[in-house]
C-alpha cells in the first residue's frame, strides 16, 4: 500500500486475479483464512461476458440497467464503462448514476408514477426522458416538465413471470393509451415512444412480439396526431441466472422488430435488471447451528442455521419469488438427507429453504448459493443486528487490464494493495466451462491486486 494511503472497505476494492481461478476457489481461500460473516464474491468478467452476449444476439437493441435490480457503485461503474444506458426509478437511483459521471441522455426516467419532487430533479439535472401511464402524470408533467420526452407505458403482462408488473403499472393499450396519446398532442406534450414491461423473470418469450406489435399500432395512432416517436422501450424480465439463454427471447425480439420496425427509423432499448447481475453473484454463508428433529414415523430431519437470511440476502426469497439452491462449499461423502435451512434472526418466518437433501453438514461448514445478485442486497436489513454481508469484488488481471481503461479514473483516483493468497487445490482452480479465464504456463497461484477510489 503507498505510504499514508487509507485502507478501504472491502466491498470498495477490485481483486484482480492472476492465473486460473473461479469465484467458488476465492470463497474457499477467504474461508481458509478465518472468514466468518456471510460474504459475496461479485466477478466483474461475467458481466463483460453478458453484456458482450447481449451485444451479439440483439445488436440492435441497447440495453438500460435496471439500476433498483442491484445498485452496486462497481456494478454500475462496469455497466457504465461498457456503454449501456440506465433506467432508474427514483431521485436517489439518478442521483448515483449521475454522480459516476454518467450523462442524462443514458437516462430513462422508468417510474410511471413519479413524485412531483423527483421530476423537478430529475429536470434540473437533465434527465428528460421518462414514462407515464395515467392522465394525472401528464398532468403533472406538463406543470413541472414540460419540455420532457415522454414514453407511454403500455401493460403487457407474460403468461408467468417471477414478479408480475401489469398489476400496478402500464395503461390498457387499446383502450386507455390512445386517449392518453390523444391528451399528450391536446397539451402540446413530446411523447417519443412507447415502453411495456412483461413482468420480472418472464417466462414467455412471444410476449415481446405481442408487445412490438402494438407499439407499432400506437405509433401509427401516433402519427395521425402529429407525435414524433422514435423510442420502443421492450421492458426487462430477461432470465439471469447462470443456466439461462437469451437465444429464444433474441430470435423473437429481432423478428419482431423487423417485422414491424423494418422500414422505420426507431431507437429500440430494453431494461434488463437480472440478466445482467444475478449470476455475476455468489453468496457464501455459514453453518453456525444444527437441530436434529425425528417424527412420530421415526425419520429425521436437519435444521441448518446460517448466519444470513431472509432479512438479509434472501429477501429474495419473499419479496422476488426466488428458489435458491444450496451446495456444500466443500466435498462431502455422506448420501444427501432431508433438511431445511434457516437464517439466523429470532423470526419463525426466517427460513431459507423449507425443504432440500443435503449432505450431513457440521457447524462451521459453508454453503454457496450462486446466481444471487439481483434483487437480494438492495433490499437486505441488519434486522436483529446480523450485517448485511460485503462483497468482495474480482476481476481476471486481462480483463482488467483493459476494463480499467474504460474507467473514469487516472491514476490518482486510485489505491493499489497487493496482498497474496495461498495456494489453491486444484479442483477450485477451474473455472465455470461455459465462461473459461484465461491462462497464464506460469505455475498456479493467485495475486489479489485490490485497486479502490481513494
């Protein structure tokens, strides 16, 4: 560390990673030297990866993070540094990207039902760009912004979706949208376009056909009314977990874009919260507890207390309709048995998984849960005083060797902190198959290079 240089938190620091290596390895090394608060490892590399997945498979539609999905400052950063866009919901949401350095034209305003105080923010720093779904906001923009470029937020609901949205936001576009266009031109309003939603975690590909097609409708309507769109905003509710694929929900985007939209000049964007943060995440916890419970049939059952919960991370578990899974950091030889995993708050309504088979497990052993990065740490509380766990950021050395350029730092904006880990074993060596690291011929090993805004 230079001399007088102060030493950051760790959820502040960027751990580059030289040789082969995988999230699950540095879990294991973090733990070997004496970790015992729940913790995340955040690879920066996966959403490099995504975004350039992205890129490939729907080149025409850019993406807007969604940034109330995981407001992690590194996150952002990278996101940023690749070149999206953001949808932010709120004052607080605009003001964090903006602080980063990030211009208001990368904004959406994506929050139909606005504060009045927020849009008088949002203006005053140039974000102009927002929705609406209700005559009482056209209103209200008109009073307070009425220079803004407006998107009309239309419902289109997925047949299933994690988080359902149409419910609570987006106007019926065949009834209510043309006479909130109609109401638009009458107040002499911009409206450049139209956005949907299909819910969180859709399960339904066709939907976003069903929804280009009546953008295309209202942009017509639209053009009988003089309104000069040239935004479809497609929403969010792409998978992110690390086993999902966006080749079907792309086959049907582009399709229909080109169906629609061929002829027409049009700015096309999306929302994508999860696909972007979910497997870029992985939590481990510890096994600080252990109750054997046997029926009046005689079987057995094990509780398992891990010291997070759903207060904390696993929110997601309530509030996001989420199913974790939990696997033993570490090889176990016993059969799997029945059990359930709680967290560690007073509450009964703390339980984790209500029903699994795990191996026999003793206290102080660890259990991973991967894909956890959307929608778990904004929401976490230090209810009953358990912390929030800290993540620990990581990034392979090429990979950062470029990403740090697309930064907006120089060098005096930046602490360096070489620290060196042990040897790993080789099975944590090996990264994910489907995203390999690259390789060094020099002998493995692991340098953590933490690099952080002073």
């Amino acid at each position: 560390m230079k001399p007088g240089a102060m030493r950051l938190a760790d959820e502040e620091r960027v751990c580059v990673m030289e040789g082969e290596w995988s999230s699950t390895g540095v879990i294991r090394q973090v733990v070997e030297e004496g970790q015992e608060d729940p913790f995340y490892v955040m690879d920066l590399g996966e959403i490099v990866r995504r975004y350039q997945h992205w890129k490939a498979m729907m080149p025409r539609v850019e993406p807007f993070y969604a940034v109330k999905c995981n407001d992690d400052k590194l996150l952002v950063r990278t996101l940023a540094a690749l070149g999206t866009g953001f949808d932010c919901a709120s004052k607080a949401e605009i003001q964090l990207v903006m602080d980063m350095g990030i211009k208001a034209e990368r904004i959406i305003f994506a929050n139909p039902a606005k504060m009045a105080s927020h849009i008088r923010y949002a203006t005053a720093r140039g974000v102009t760009t927002m929705t609406f779904d209700s005559e009482a906001e056209l209103h209200k923009i008109k009073q307070i912004s009425p220079d803004a470029r407006l998107v009309i937020r239309i419902r289109c609901d997925a047949a299933a979706a994690q988080c359902p949205l149409g419910i609570k936001f987006g106007c019926e576009p065949l009834t209510e949208a043309p006479r909130l266009l109609k109401l638009a031109a009458v107040l002499k309003l911009n409206v450049a376009g139209v956005a949907f939603h299909v819910g969180s975690g859709a399960g339904e590909s066709a939907v976003y056909a069903r929804g280009i097609k009546v953008a295309r409708m209202l942009f017509d309507l639209g053009d009988t009314l003089g309104l000069d769109m040239r935004v479809v905003d497609i929403g969010g509710g792409f998978a992110g977990d690390a086993d999902s694929d966006l080749r079907d929900v792309a086959r049907v985007v582009n399709a229909a874009i080109e169906a629609n939209f061929g002829e027409r000049e049009v700015r096309v964007i999306a929302e994508p919260g999860r696909y972007f943060a979910a497997a870029a995440y992985t939590l481990a916890t510890m096994v600080h507890a252990t109750r054997q419970l046997t029926n009046a049939s005689s079987e057995s059952h094990t509780m398992y207390f891990i010291n997070d919960g759903v207060y904390g991370s696993f929110n997601c578990v309530l509030y996001d309709h989420q199913t974790v899974v939990a696997e033993p950091l570490d090889p176990c030889d016993s059969r799997p048995e029945a059990c359930s995993v709680w967290g560690p708050t007073c509450d009964g309504l703390d339980c984790v998984i209500a029903s699994c088979r795990l191996p026999a497990l003793r206290t102080g052993q660890w259990l991973v849960f991967k894909d956890m990065g959307a929608y778990t740490l904004p929401v976490a509380s230090a209810f009953n005083g358990f912390p929030v766990p800290k993540v620990k950021t990581i990034v392979d050395k090429r990979l950062w060797a470029v990403l740090k350029e697309l930064w907006p730092l120089n060098e005096a904006d930046v602490t360096v902190d070489i620290c060196p880990l042990g040897p790993q074993s080789p099975e944590s060596l090996t990264p994910r198959s489907e995203t390999p690291s690259p390789t060094l011929e020099s002998p493995h090993h692991t340098v953590f290079v933490e690099c952080a805004l002073k």
